[in-house]
C-alpha cells in the first residue's frame, strides 16, 4: 500500500495504527449489535442471503425481494465476495469488509494530503479526522451496505487522478461502479469536477463510464434481472411528488420547476446541510469549493428525497459525499485558508462533533432493550435446520439467512399461506423492526386456526412453531 502514494518513506506506524484500532472498535460495534439480534434483514439479510446462495452455486433469488439480487442494485461486487462464503460461510465475513473498508479509508486520505504538500503530522490529523466523521461509526451499526466498499476507493481514484495513474483510476471506477448502480452518479460527479479542473482525459474517463454504466444498469440490467420493467421506480417512489418515471420528473423539470424548488429549500434540508458539513466546517473554504461539483449528484438526490434516512449522518446516502468534503478541507489547509489550522485544535473540534453525533449511545439505549429474550432466541434458533423454509422477524431473519426461503412478520403476514414455511419463530415482547404485538397476535391466531402446527418450543414471549413434518437440528444458527 506504501507504494500507491508518492512518498519518499514508508507510510507511518502511526496511521497503521490508526487503521488498525478503528477496524477493531467498528468490527467490534457491529458484531455486538448483530449478536444481541438488533441487525435487520433490510439489509444484512438480504446481502447475506444472495452472497450466501451465489457461494453454493444457486441462483440469488432473493426471498425478501421476491427476485433476483442484481435486480435490486446490479451489485455484481457480491460475487467475487462469495469466494469468501464458499472457504466458509459466514454474515461476519460482511462486517469485518465494511469494518476494514471504513477504516482503510483514512489511508488515501492521508496520501491525498501528503499530495497536496501537507506535512506528516497534518496528513495524519487528516486520517484522524476522517475517521472520527460521525458517519463512518455511524453507518456501520447500520447492518452492511456495499456503498462502504467504495469509499477508499473513490478516495483512491482521487489520488489516481491528481498523480496522473490512469490505469489505477480506471480500475478504482470499476470497482465503485460494481458496488451499487447509483454510485455511478457519483463517478459522474467526480468526471464533472475533474473537467473543471482541466484533467481531461480522467474526466473523459469518469464521465464515459459513469454515465455509460449507469444507463446500462438502471435501464437493461435492473429491469432484466427483476424480469419487471419498472422495477427501478421502487427508488423512484422517494421521489413521487416529481414523478413516477424518469420521464415525468424531466418532463417536470421543464414545466414545473416549483416542485423542484419547493423540495430543495425547506427547514429539514437545511439541518440536514448543516449536519453533513459540520464535523468539517473548520476547514470548507469557498475559495476551494471546486469539489462541491462533484457531490452535487448526491447532494441534490438527498434533498429531494422524502425519505428522512437520506437526511441523517446515519444511513449510507450520504457516504459517497464524504471524499469531497475532504479535499475541500485538505486544499484549504494547503492554501492556508482553513479557519482553523492548528492540529490540536482540528482533533478538539472532530472529536467533540463525534461524541455529540455518533450513536454510541444506541448500545445501551437500545441494543441492550432485547436482553431479556435473548437465551430464549438463541435456543429456539438452535432448533431450526439449515434448509427449512422459515418466517420470522427483521431482527432475527440475519441470523437465518443461509437458506433460501426466510420472509419476515409483517402487517398482512397472517394472510400467508403458512403451510410453506416448516418453521414460524416470532418474539411477543419484541415484534422487531415494521412489526408491532397486533400483527403478532394475528399471526398467532392464524397459526392455531391453521391447525398445521404445533409448539415445538415457548420462553419469555419467544416462540418457535413447526410443522408434524419439519426436522429439528441441535444448532442452525448463522456462522
């Protein structure tokens, strides 16, 4: 890795150090949350499930989806990420990635500070800062998302750009495009910047594989793997008062420009600006802004957005926004017109946002709230076989997801027909994520009106039915 930067010495111990501490903690962080059944099966449990069944040559089809993986995303990153599942399968492998990827971030960033003529000890405050960002901890907790892959990737192609490699810039666009389809957008932006600032064959690049690629996935790739033509207006429904197509919003654009507006200026998107900028805010001078082009595609997405996750520093939207920031700081600091350019007094600054807007306080706020169900939850879980068909909760549904058929205890979940499940395992005290005591009460009832099963196993709220004819197994539980 030493060699990706143009140094003349070996990259320090210290940000090694860095790297190495920070994966341990979000390593840490999100396995306890997964261990104490507070990951969820949007999304944990889908990615786990279709990498899982890539790695045992079945087809992805995911159950929660109804489809096809690549008809959500075009995420083909999971495939070579099944090479991991077939040495052992395994949800961890999923978190120790993002863990690493988060945390390997501090690495171009540091480089692209050394770039830019900072000396050591700055470039090092740089990584610090980086990752004390809130939403790099914070995005963690948040079960798995591929976005996370990209991030030190797009910080390198950065990098590679401004160090003329255009063969490792190519390479570092393919890998971001293979995360998700949307990321596209962001190489787009970076291609927009990198042709403001006259690098025009790596703009050229970006730009041609940006919008090439993401023509191809949301147009042929998404709509073919779904085997439904609208499939992509899932994600357009965020954005209804616009449209419901690609069309209509163009179309709106032109002839209803106060839509756009009204969803651009209004209270929620201005904290929401706020919010993203001011971990940062020491060190975003205008006079560097340049960069601001290229989260523009990002940016303008989450604002027009009625979905409140992409307003937060919480939820992956706004991940691909962060590599600009930075460079908007790390220029600053090499033109010397950061507000604040003491290293001291840069660390006091992310480390007080940090405490104030990571969520280290969700392990004791809420993590810890379904202790008293867990020994039952791992006992009824042990009971279930690898391949049984099951129907469970958010919450528990990661845990049992190398299979092919698991759906979740929804609102209308007692409408299913439920002789195709062998299992049925729900939590009274806790219902889990999109579920509430009234849907589980009707499930309830629907199973005894069923007739088909019986109690296999019932302990402080949780219980596990199971058809006459389903197997049992001493220990099923998710590697």
């Amino acid at each position: 890795m030493a060699g990706l930067f143009p140094l003349n010495t070996r990259l320090p111990v210290a940000l090694w150090k860095a790297v190495g501490v920070s994966f341990m903690i979000l390593l840490g962080a999100s396995s306890l949350r997964h261990l104490l059944y507070h990951s969820t099966a949007w999304d944990l449990g889908i990615f786990d499930q279709a990498i899982y069944l890539i790695s045992q040559g079945q087809p992805p089809i995911s159950s929660f989806l109804q489809g096809h993986i690549l008809g959500d995303h075009a995420a083909f990153i999971f495939y070579p990420l099944a090479l991991l599942y077939w040495v052992y399968p395994s949800v961890y492998w999923l978190l120790g990635l993002q863990a690493f990827a988060l945390a390997l971030g501090a690495v171009p960033c540091y480089g692209l500070a050394r770039q830019a003529g900072l000396s050591c000890g700055l470039a090092l405050t740089l990584a610090y800062v980086y990752l004390l960002y809130p939403l790099v901890f914070n995005l963690n907790l948040f079960d798995f998302h591929p976005d996370a892959l990209a991030l030190p990737a797009l910080l390198g192609a950065i990098w590679a750009a401004r160090a003329r490699r255009p063969l490792v810039f190519t390479l570092l666009l393919v890998l971001i495009c293979s995360c998700k389809a949307v990321l596209a957008l962001a190489v787009v932006g970076l291609g927009a910047w990198l042709g403001l600032e006259k690098r025009w064959p790596y703009a050229g690049i970006a730009l041609g594989l940006g919008i090439i690629w993401f023509g191809l996935a949301t147009q042929i790739i998404i709509p073919y793997f779904s085997q439904n033509p609208e499939s992509i207006s899932r994600h357009l429904s965020r954005y209804g008062y616009l449209g419901a197509s690609f069309t209509e919003i163009a179309a709106n654009l032109l002839f209803k420009p106060w839509l756009f507006l009204g969803g651009l200026f209004n209270g929620p998107n201005l904290g929401y600006c706020l919010l993203l900028v001011l971990p940062l805010l020491w060190g975003l001078h205008p006079h560097q802004g340049l960069a601001l082009v290229a989260l523009l595609p990002f940016l303008l997405m989450n604002l027009l957005s009625q979905d409140p996750s992409q307003k937060d520093l919480l939820h992956q939207y706004s991940l691909p926004m962060l590599p600009f920031l930075l460079v908007i700081v790390i220029d600053s600091l090499a033109a010397q017109t950061a507000w604040i350019r003491s290293r001291r007094w840069i660390l006091v600054w992310s480390l007080v946002c940090f405490l104030a807007l990571a969520k280290i306080g969700y392990f004791w706020e809420r993590y810890l709230t379904t202790w008293d169900t867990w020994q039952a939850t791992q006992t009824a879980i042990a009971k279930i076989t690898p391949t049984g068909s099951v129907l469970t909760n958010a919450n528990i549904a990661p845990h049992l997801t190398h299979r092919p058929m698991v759906q979740l205890i929804i609102p209308g979940a007692e409408k299913l027909d439920l002789t195709t499940f062998d299992y049925i395992l729900l939590n009274q005290r806790h219902p889990g994520q999109d579920s509430s005591p009234e849907v589980v009460q009707a499930l309830i009832a629907a199973i005894q009106e069923n007739g088909h099963f019986q109690t296999q196993f019932q302990q402080d709220g949780v219980m596990l039915f199971t058809q006459p004819t389903a197997p049992l197994a001493l220990d099923s539980v998710n590697p």
